[in-house]
C-alpha cells in the first residue's frame, strides 16, 4: 500500500489538472484539512473534467497522524509529494510546537518543506500561517490567522503585517486565512481566481455556503448577530440586489426595513461586517464578474447592468478589487481553451 500511495503522489498529473498538496500535522483540525479536498476536488468543467488533483500528505512516511479529535488519520503519501505541487496547503493544527511556542521550524518540519518547489503558490489556513511565518516566508508581508491568535502571532512574527480583521489575504503566491469557514472562503477565491466566478459558484452550490465572501470582510470579533426577533437588513439586501442595476440610495434600503439610516447602517455593520456600501460595491464586482465570463455584452452594457454606471467607474473598481481592466479579465476567463 505504501508503494502504491507513494508511486500515486509522485506520478504525473492528468493533463490539464493543478495538483493541491494538503499538509497534515500531527493535532490537525479534521474540519479545516478536509476543506481543500472538498471545495477543490469539486471544481470541474462544464463537461465534468475536474481541475484540480489533491493529495494529502505528512512531514514522515505514509502512516497515521494525530488529530486534534478523538481519532487519527491514516496519511497515504510522505513528503516527497510536496515536490509535485502546483499549489501547497497547510491547515490549522494545535500540535505546532516549537513553531507556534518559538517561532521556528522543527528539523522534520524543515526537511519537509525544502521539498517544495520554488514558485509554488502557497496557502495556509488559521495557524497554518504560522508555519509560513517560522519559514520565513511570510516576513514583510501582510498575512492573517484566527483573531484570537493575532495578537500572539504578531509577537512571535514581528515582520509579518498581520491583519487581524479580515477573512483572507491574497498576496500573490502566498495565501493566508483567519479560522475555519474562512478556509472555505479562502479555497473558493483561489478557484474564482484561478478558473472564474461560474466555476466557483457551482462548487459554492454543491458545498451549500455563500459563493463570496470579500476577503476583505471582517471575521465578526465581538459582533454578535440580532436575536431571532429583532428585525435584520435581509430584506433591504435581496431588495438591492434585484435593483443593482439602478441608483440605490442608503434611506431607501433603511425604508425598506422601516428603519432610520442610521440604525439600519449600525444593524448592516453588525449582520454583514461591511457597511452598505462597501456591500453594495462588492455586489456589483461580481455582477460586472458574471457578465463578463458569460456574455458578450460590451464593457459599457456591463457597467450599466451592474449599476456602476460608466465604463471608467467600472474599470476603476475592478482594478481596485481585482487588479485588472474588464477587458483583460474577460480575456482570462473567456479564451481558455475548451479540453
């Protein structure tokens, strides 16, 4: 078995496939090392091709590793896999040792990681980023984790920009995320980015969770969501996005909840993490996303119809969210050649 597991990791990927190596450390959280399987194994083509291939793997030989559960797993594949990746993920564990109590790395830990390939893209979910971090790979760049280990995680890291109040962070190569659902939110921007908004969504569909969550959104720290009885912003938001191609203004998303402006941009904050216009920005991003990928409208029709209004207004906002003009980005998810 643990010739065939090995021989299976390091063998050539299906033509067309990005191979996602999944690290399992000992005291790994079970919930966050089963996302990358779940939310990459399920982003296909149209004609049902899958995109990516994932492997999970341990800093040893095949064999079992420590849970932060009740239970362990049995990990089929050893480090060398690491060496075939496109993409590497680390999930949380609780079994970090001298990387979470001195900020370095293990000399198993060390052995393991020389295995990746230099210009392999890097993720890590929760304290995940605090391998990254003892690695040096993280040093003068902005990074997240749990908020609860922000604090801890600054100290140990004194070079690493951590922002504590957002879902995710994408610099590029090297991918960070705050807790758990966040790990979700993190894998399905990395398949929006990589394949595009109807890819994406139809793996959020399958998984039943939201299919964006702006990285930029807060992790909700001590903002508790209305009791059941109290009214909510959800109407005035499923009333905005029917009208996203229209002038909405703030009083009348409050008038549609019965609510002063006032408590009604308090009571968004609270629900959403964002206020209604940054809401109502990011809307409009994935609208004007949308249409891009899957019609041919021109660039003018895309920004009436996702209510930016002009085309310069559009351009402006998807170079701010994205970091590309309508055009090249219709150019990348519209020119991929169909397998």
């Amino acid at each position: 078995m643990a010739d065939s597991a090995a021989d299976a990791a390091t063998s050539p990927v299906p033509e067309g496939r990005h191979r996602v190596v999944v690290l399992a450390l000992d005291g790994v959280i079970p919930f966050e090392l089963g996302i990358p399987q779940r939310i990459f194994k399920g982003a296909r083509t149209p004609e049902g091709r899958q995109l990516y291939e994932v492997v999970t793997c341990s800093v040893r030989p095949p064999g079992p590793v420590r849970t932060d559960a009740d239970f362990a797993i049995v990990v089929e594949h050893g480090p060398e896999a690491l060496a075939t990746a496109d993409t590497v993920v680390i999930p949380a564990s609780y079994e970090l040792g001298p990387v979470y109590e001195e900020g370095r790395l293990s000399d198993e830990l060390t052995a393991a990681l020389a295995h990746i390939r230099p210009g392999t893209r890097l993720m890590a979910i929760c304290t995940g980023g605090y391998v990254l971090a003892a690695a040096g790979l993280l040093d003068g760049r902005p990074a997240t984790t749990h908020w609860s280990s922000a604090d801890h995680f600054q100290r140990l890291f004194p070079r690493v920009e951590v922002d504590a109040d957002v879902l995710f962070i994408d610099d590029g190569d090297v991918l960070t995320s705050a807790g758990v659902a966040a790990g979700i939110d993190l894998c399905l921007h990395v398949v929006r980015r990589d394949h595009g908004t109807a890819v994406a969504n139809e793996v959020a569909r399958r998984t039943v969770v939201p299919p964006h969550r702006d990285g930029g959104q807060a992790q909700y720290i001590h903002r508790p969501l209305p009791e059941p009885q109290v009214a909510t912003t959800r109407a005035a938001r499923a009333w905005a996005l029917g009208r996203l191609d229209r002038p909405l203004q703030l009083r009348d998303m409050a008038a549609q909840e019965s609510m002063s402006v006032r408590t009604f941009t308090r009571r968004f904050r609270e629900e959403v993490g964002v206020s209604p216009g940054q809401w109502l920005t990011q809307q409009r991003v994935e609208r004007a996303r949308h249409l891009l990928e899957s019609t041919d409208l021109s660039v003018d029709q895309v920004a009436a119809d996702a209510g930016f209004g002009t085309a310069q207004s559009m351009r402006q906002h998807l170079q701010a969210a994205l970091g590309v003009t309508p055009t090249a980005y219709r150019r990348t998810f519209r020119n991929v050649p169909t397998p």
